[in-house]
C-alpha cells in the first residue's frame, strides 16, 4: 500500500516538476497584433468566423448519444446470460430491446432522424 501511495507521490513530483521546468524554459513572446488577429490568405476577414449553430445537427447528436448509451446498457446482458435464469433474462432482455426499437421507430417517425 506505501509503496503504490510512494510511486504515486513520485509521479505527481515528477509531473509538477517537468511543468515548472516547460514554464522556466520556454520562449516568452509578447502581444502581438498580427499574431492575434485571424488569418485569412492575407486579407482582413469580412465576417465573423463564428458559423450559426444548426439546431438540426445537435438534435441528431443528442438522439445519438441517447441510443449509444441504450447499447452500452445493451452489452451486459450477454454477460449475464449464465448469471441469471434463463426466463428472466429473455424477458429483460426482450422489454430493453423493445423499449430501443421503439425509440427509434418513434424518433423516425417524427422525423428526427431525416438530416433535410
């Protein structure tokens, strides 16, 4: 247990020393208008480079992430198969994948799926 805690402490001295170190050595250079401002082939930008956020795009990424965590729930059930007995898992197993496919049948249905 003292040895992990020690190789942990050592770690954490190494890593706050190699960044003091970056801090003590590195380049400092000053403000500089042309550094700072955007680079566009030379020209001064003629608008903004903040792009409209399309609402489409993150009600598709949310629906995503929705279903990638409903498959991530999906994965132990294979596991569990000798776990359990075997009537209960075929109806877990079936109420979870209905519960997914409805989902998705209701989320095509609505349209939320059709990037347009």
């Amino acid at each position: 247990m003292f040895v992990f805690m020690g190789f942990t402490c050592g770690l954490f001295c190494i890593a706050v020393l190699v960044m003091l170190l970056s801090l003590l050595l590195a380049k400092k250079t000053g403000f500089n208008r042309e550094k700072s401002s955007p680079f566009e082939c030379g020209f001064d930008p003629n608008s903004s480079a903040r792009v409209p956020f399309s609402l489409r795009f993150f009600l598709v990424t949310v629906i995503f992430l929705i279903f990638d965590v409903e498959i991530v729930l999906l994965l132990p059930f294979a596991f569990s198969l000798l776990a359990v007995s075997s009537l209960f898992w075929v109806t877990s197993s079936l109420i979870f994948l209905i519960i997914l496919i409805g989902g998705l049948l209701y989320e095509w249905g609505a349209g939320a799926l059709e990037w347009a």
